[in-house]
C-alpha cells in the first residue's frame, strides 16, 4: 500500500531507526562516535553503564546502520556510519529550543 510516495515498509524502516536511537544512552553514543571511533571499555566509562548493556546498545545501533564497526585483534572499534547526525541533532535542538521558548511565553 502506497502512502504518498513512501510505502508502509520504508516508515516502518524509518521507525525501525527512530526506535533504535529512542534512548538516552544510545543518543549519547552517537554523540561520542561522531568525533572518533572508540572501543567498548571506552564507552562504558563514558555511559556508566555495565559493558553488556553498553554492547547490547551497540548492537541496536549497528542493526540499524547507524554505527560500523573495525575489528582490531579481540578489541572492536566502533564509529558512526553516516554522515547526517550532525543535522539531526541540530534540528532536535532547535525543536527543544523552540519548545523552550514556547513554554516561557506561555508562563509569562
């Protein structure tokens, strides 16, 4: 079933990505990733969580293409795979900003 030009398969693809990044912690992940790859143990000091929540995080993350990952000996490597975070995150906040502002006006 055609919805427009999109089909019902390419939003749920699109909600498949939405739902995987949907968490504080993987958003925080993404954030680190933009700048530099970096390895498990590195994230989990960055996220404070435990490493098997960090890797099942990373794992979300990578079925969805958001992250690649370099193996290097036992040591594994991650890195986001596209190069359109940065407009995502800018318009996210722009959005709470917006919001922000909206709330103040209204309480004024």
């Amino acid at each position: 079933m055609a919805m427009g030009k999109k089909t019902l398969k390419q939003y749920e693809a699109r909600a498949k990505i939405a739902k995987a990044m949907a968490h504080p912690s993987r958003l925080l992940m993404l954030d680190l990733l933009r700048d530099r790859e970096m390895c498990v143990n590195e994230l989990t000091e960055q996220v404070g969580a435990d490493q098997s929540t960090v890797s099942k995080h990373l794992a979300i993350l990578r079925e969805t293409g958001l992250l690649d990952v370099r193996k290097e000996g036992a040591m594994s490597f991650y890195r986001v795979s596209c190069v359109c975070l940065d407009g995502f995150f800018s318009c996210m906040e722009t959005v709470l900003k917006a919001d922000l502002e909206q709330r103040r006006s209204s309480v004024e």
